[in-house]
C-alpha cells in the first residue's frame, strides 16, 4: 500500500531573504541569478554588508520546499534532511510538521553544529542570487533515509544540490537503488547553473540511466546542452527522462516526452520575487501528477502556483493561498 506520494532527500536551509539593489549585490561580490557556497567567513563578511536590512526567515531548501508544496495542496510526503541541534533546527523542523510533511527529524537525535542557512538577495527586478551556507547539511549521510517509507511511496526525488555533497550524493543514489527495486519512478531537478558547471558528474549520477521526471529552466537546459537553440535543446534534454519540464519564466514552459512537446503558457503576474518559483512548480506538478491529473494538467497548476510565488516576496504560499489555487485548478479543468 502506497504510503506517500512523494519521498524526497535534499538540504534543508533557513532562508533569509534580503532585498537589495544591484549597486549593493555587486559591492559584495555575489554573482546575480545563481546560487554560491560560502564558508562561515563569507556568510560573517556578507552579513556585515546586510546590517541595516531586515530579512524575512522562512523554511528553504529545494526539495524542502517542493514537498512542502506538495503536502500544501493536499499530498503526503516525506523528507529526509539534516539539521544541528540549535535554534534553526528547531525551526526548520517545526516549519516541516507544520506543514504536514513527514520527516526523519522527528525521529532522530539532531547533532551539534549549524543548521544550514540560505541568504537570499533579491533585487529590484525579481532575480534571486543566493549565497547558501551548507553547516549540518553537509553531512547528510544514508541515516537520514527510511528505506521502508522510499518503497511505499509514488515518487523519489532527488535534489540536484545534493551533486555537491559527496555524503548527500551518495545517500540520494542509495535511496534510488530503493526505490529502483521496488519500481517507483525517480524524479530530480538540475538545480543550478552552478551545478552543472561544478558538480555535473554529481547530476550524471543523480540521472544515471533515466528519470521518469526532470525539472530545469531554460539557462540550465542551455548550460548542459551547451547551445541556446530551443530545438536542439528540447531534443537532447528529453533524453534524460520519460518527463522534462523545461520552464521559461513568462513564456510557460515545454513539457517533453520523448519526441512530444507540449507548451503550456504561463499566468500573466507582476514579478517580485523569483525565490521558489522552481520548487513550486515541481510540488504542484508533481502534486497533480500523484493524483491522476496529465502532465499537461499538471503543468498548467505548477505554472499557476509559480506565478503566485513570483508575484510575492517569499519562497512559500499561505495554506489559504493554496486553497484558492485548487479551487481555480477545478474550475479550469471544468471548463
């Protein structure tokens, strides 16, 4: 009997979101649009650039977030993370079961240390740069997996940040060989550029020889493909798994099954803020999918739900938020 539908390994961070001005991103040094990451001196240094700026906290992480998604508009999921045993911790782990997300937090001994963090930087016209700290993530290791709860569920998914972890890394790819033998489909995200030009035997490992979901926008279809030609890129990317969602900001994104692409346009929203908007429409996909809607279904809602993360400050949705978005996903799938 499927216990979860969705059963992810990933980082789990505390976001603190800044928002600065491009003046201010350059005087510290951050390379805009991707994610960097910093040892405990680098984060002290930007911290002294951020005094007179009051952040917003919230729980991150990629997979953090898409499961967090998921269990928002109605799923069951499961992550698997690591945390210290501090005040972030605490957090992140109250941040998870209040959101209706299982996790081996709740029962295991957290370790002492840092809990990772994730200073975001948004500037005025929506990019996020993120400058991530790892602290007690970088540890996680193959005793944050619950083989049993892998087995019973939908989904596997693989956090593609976890390619800069050799112990994360190995773990992910212990809980694939899981989940391979007891058939669930395996899913995972290309991340970050970063990744790809850094860590890509780590996402090499990740895909192995196929997913059945993958998730990536359009500069990192670009980066590993190694050209800007959307064809060629479509083609070659639709390689890596049954399902490619390939996403393009305000254009929608492409959904590629094998040799079949799909275009399925994007909400029309005032952008804010692009913090999450990935993890977002991987939960709500995946969200869709689990429950037996189409994956050109299932991208219209992550488009949707993207969108009202765009058109905020913030990588999550309110619970109300959510419900309205079910609701307009039922009216659009009436009409």
């Amino acid at each position: 009997m499927t216990r979860y539908d969705l059963y992810a390994i990933g980082n789990a961070l505390v976001d603190s979101e800044y928002e600065v001005s491009d003046a201010q991103l350059q005087s510290m040094g951050v390379d805009k649009r991707h994610m960097t990451l910093i040892d405990a001196a680098r984060r002290t240094e930007l911290l002294g650039h951020l005094k007179a700026v009051t952040p917003r906290r919230t729980g991150g992480g990629s997979a953090g977030n898409t499961v967090v998604a998921l269990a928002q508009l109605g799923g069951k999921a499961f992550y698997s993370c690591r945390v210290a045993d501090d005040e972030l911790g605490a957090f992140y782990t109250r941040d998870l079961v209040t959101n209706g997300v299982a996790t081996n937090l709740s029962h295991s001994q957290s370790a002492p240390g840092q809990t990772g963090s994730c200073m975001v930087l948004v500037t005025p016209d929506a990019e996020r740069s993120m400058s991530t700290f790892l602290g007690a993530t970088a540890e996680l290791d193959h005793t944050a997996l619950h083989d049993k709860d892998i087995a019973k569920s939908k989904i596997y998914y693989m956090e593609g940040y976890l390619a800069a972890s050799p112990s994360g890394l190995h773990a992910a790819l212990q809980g694939r060989q899981v989940a391979s033998a007891a058939g669930v489909a395996l899913a995972s995200t290309l991340s970050d550029v970063s990744m790809i030009n850094f860590c890509r035997p780590g996402l090499d490992a990740i895909i192995g020889q196929g997913l059945d979901y993958l998730f990536c926008n359009e500069e990192e279809a670009q980066v590993w493909c190694g050209t800007q030609d959307l064809q060629v890129v479509c083609q070659r990317i639709s390689q890596l798994a049954r399902t490619v969602c390939l996403t393009r900001g305000p254009q929608g994104c492409v959904v590629l099954e094998g040799a079949r692409q799909t275009t399925v346009p994007a909400a029309r929203v005032t952008a804010l803020d692009t913090n999450g908007a990935g993890d977002m429409f991987a939960g709500a996909f995946l969200y869709a999918v689990t429950h037996g809607y189409s994956n050109e279904q299932a991208a219209w809602l992550a488009n949707q739900a993207a969108a009202r993360v765009v058109g905020q400050h913030g990588n999550r949705l309110t619970h109300d938020i959510m419900n309205r978005l079910k609701a307009d996903f039922g009216q659009h799938l009436a009409a």
